[in-house]
C-alpha cells in the first residue's frame, strides 16, 4: 500500500472529538495573523488528522509546481495537530518526505497524518498527500520527541506570545 511507511495507526483518545482551530495565532502555516501563510485548518478524520491545502503561486518551487519546503511545513504542521489530538506535548525531532510526483500549483493536496508508534519520549507519525487527480503525491514520516508542557508555556509567560 505504502512505498516508505508503515501504515499502523494509534487510536486517537475517544475524548478528543475536535481540534483547536490553531496552536499559535502567529505560526505561519496554521496561524490566523499570518497573512502570507499557508492556512492549514486540520480537522479529524477518524484516527488521523486530515486537511486539504491549495499552494498559490507564491510557493511555487520548479516551474508551475509548489515548492518541496512548502510541502514540508505543511506535513511538520499537520503531524503536529497528531500530537495535539494526542495530548502530547511534543517537538519535531526528525521530519522525512518522500515526494512521489510532483504538486502542482492552486491544486487541492489533501493530507492525511496519524501516530504509527511510540516508543518511550519518542512519536512515530506517518502521513500521506493524496493530488487533485487521486494520485499519492507526497508520503512523509517523523519522529517527535516529547517535552515537557514548560518548553512551550515559559514563552507565554515571560511576554513573548500571545495564547
């Protein structure tokens, strides 16, 4: 099925019925004061956490087509709302991308993303990009590592954010 993941899925909790809308209001792919974003909005899909995300033009990476990076960070984002359906606070470790074919511009990628195992501190998350065409574009795969809930909230403390 898969070229380069497992495909094993960890339930998502039975609590967890809705994700947050964002995690920061200035990140860049999620954020809503991020003007030139990307403006991912995950949402659940079962197990998995899936969004759909058109690249205009200026992600444009080769002639017509988006750009590896912008395909990343959409991947690194999504995976991250995996941890958050989770309840895992947790930071991106090792983030792997295998592009199948290329993405064009201003088309629907739709993502997919969901915890495969985890092994101590250490979240296994796999995740796929189906094309406008029904093609598997994109399949990535990372590894988190889990922090303390004190590596994210001692910026909001000391003033630097915003929640």
């Amino acid at each position: 099925m898969y070229r380069y993941l497992s495909g094993d899925v960890v339930e998502i909790p039975d609590h967890v019925s809705e994700l947050p809308r964002f995690h920061l209001a200035t990140c860049f792919v999620c954020g809503p004061d991020t003007v030139e974003g990307l403006g991912l909005y995950p949402h659940l899909d079962g197990d998995r956490v899936a969004a759909e995300l058109s690249f205009p033009k200026r992600f444009e990476g080769g002639p017509g087509l988006v750009h590896g990076g912008a395909v990343a960070a959409f991947f690194d984002d999504l995976m991250g709302y995996v941890l958050l359906a989770h309840g895992v606070p947790a930071v991106t470790a090792k983030l792997e991308m295998n592009y199948l074919v290329p993405i064009e511009l201003d088309s629907i990628l739709h993502g997919v993303a969901w915890l495969a195992h985890r092994d101590g501190r250490k979240l296994y998350i796999e995740g796929e990009g189906i094309d406008t065409s029904g093609v598997r574009a994109v399949e990535a795969s990372a590894m988190f590592l889990e922090v303390g809930l004190d590596h994210f909230t001692k910026r909001f403390e000391e003033g630097e954010y915003y929640p």
